[in-house]
C-alpha cells in the first residue's frame, strides 16, 4: 500500500497540522479521528486495514486528517467562546488549507480528473464529519458517519449561543431553508449507522433524531441501526466500514458511468 505523511504550517490555527494518505489512486475519502485523536489513530486502530481492499484496488485513497479536540470539545477549563472558536478555526483549517492540498493530490493520482471527498468518522469522527457536510455540501460528495452524536449538548450544555449553534446539526438543520442548500444536500450520498449494543445510548439517541428531522427536510440518507450486540468499538466499526463502503462505491461507479 502507498503511504505518505504530510506536515505542514496552518495559518488558521498557528501551529503545524499533519495527515497521512494511503492508497495511489481513486475516490478522495478524508476520516476524521475519534474523541481527542491523531492523524494516525485510524490506521493504529486497524481501520486502514478494514479499508485495505478498496484502497489496493484504487478504488479510493485515504486522508486521515489530525484533529484538535483537546483544545476545542474537551478544553474544560477554556470558556464556551474560546472553545468554539477553536473549532471554527479547525473547520478554516480543513476546508481552505486541508482540502484544497488533498483534492490537488487526489487529481493528480487520477489522471487529472478532480473527484469531489467523501467524508467518514466514527464517535467523534462521525459528529465532525456530518457536521462538515451539512455545513458544506458543496464540497463533497457525501458522508458515511459511524455512532456519531449530532449535537453539542454533550460539550456546551444547552447553551446555543453564537458559533455553537452553527455547530449542532439537531438544532440547526429544522431551520435550514435555503434552497440552494437544500438541494444540494438532497444530492449527495448520506450514511448514518450505529449500533444498539454498549455505550452507544447517547448515539443512538441522536442518530434517531437526525433521521427524523432529515425525513422532514426531504433529505435522502441511509440510515441503519445494527443489533444489540453492536457496541461502541473499533471492531464493530471495521466492520460497518467494510459494509458501507463497498455499497457507497457501487452507487457511485454506477452514477458515475450513466
């Protein structure tokens, strides 16, 4: 498998940022790390190894981005205003600096041809990558979401104030009317899973909600629950990755060729 580290300055965040690519060609997939995780915590986790057939197959290409949750999420001690804006800061990171570099490395494996990412997490990674797209949908093409939680009551409470808002998505997308928006959500690929086992209470709770709020919006989404047995865990992860990557593919080399 080619693999490649990338490190370099964020004029958003001040401080250096790094990734890892694994894979030499195919669909851009940007995965985002699990509460207070590392750029590396995907592959050390053995989800690059779930993951390994379609990547050695070129179908897709790996970015596992470095997170900040410790100085945004979880800085307790940091006010509500600091903490939020941290993670703002994070989002400019990914969306003009992170983004932009991988979609240059991804066209250039492609012969040339710019494929739009698909974003993926699991817990944590979930909650920001969903985030991102429904805050973005122009610039991706979907997302595949594992056990995430879709609101910010966990971290801030039921304080709304200013960018928190913007950052819940069981908060912000009932009242999310614009058109355009709309439709571009409406076209994109969207998979919600979790799992009904332990420590996936909270999860479950909020995958529920965002299901019932994405059917009123008409907005299109997969969304699965697995059994009672399914619980909070890479293991179980690996195994949703596998499952919903390989039909997530499908659909877009189907739509891709009509």
């Amino acid at each position: 498998m080619d693999i490649s580290y990338h490190k370099a300055h964020s004029s958003a965040l001040g401080r250096d940022m790094e990734y890892k690519r694994y894979g030499y060609a195919g669909r851009p997939v940007v995965i985002f790390p699990t509460s207070q995780g590392r750029f590396y915590q995907f592959e050390d986790s053995g989800g690059v190894g779930a993951l390994a057939r379609f990547v050695d197959e070129g179908r897709i290409q790996l970015f596992t981005v470095d997170g900040i949750d410790s100085e945004s999420f979880f800085a307790k001690r940091a006010s509500y205003e600091r903490r939020i804006a941290r993670h703002e800061a994070y989002f400019r990171y990914i969306r003009e600096e992170a983004l932009p570099e991988i979609t240059a490395i991804a066209s250039a494996s492609n012969g040339g041809r710019i494929l739009k990412p698909l974003f993926s997490g699991c817990s944590m990674g979930g909650y920001h990558s969903s985030n991102f797209v429904f805050r973005f949908p122009d610039l991706v093409c979907g997302v595949i979401a594992l056990s995430g939680v879709y609101s910010t009551r966990d971290f801030f409470g039921s304080e709304l104030g200013g960018d928190i808002y913007f950052n819940s998505p069981l908060d912000y997308l009932p009242g999310l009317n614009d058109k355009a928006v709309l439709a571009r959500l409406r076209s994109l690929r969207l998979i919600f899973c979790c799992g009904q086992g332990a420590w996936e209470e909270r999860m479950l709770e909020d995958t529920r909600s965002l299901e019932q709020i994405l059917h009123a919006k008409q907005i299109p989404a997969w969304v699965d629950y697995w059994g009672g047995d399914v619980d909070h865990d890479w293991p179980w992860w690996h195994k949703q990755l596998d499952y919903f990557m390989s039909r997530w593919l499908d659909e877009d080399l189907k739509e891709r060729m009509d």
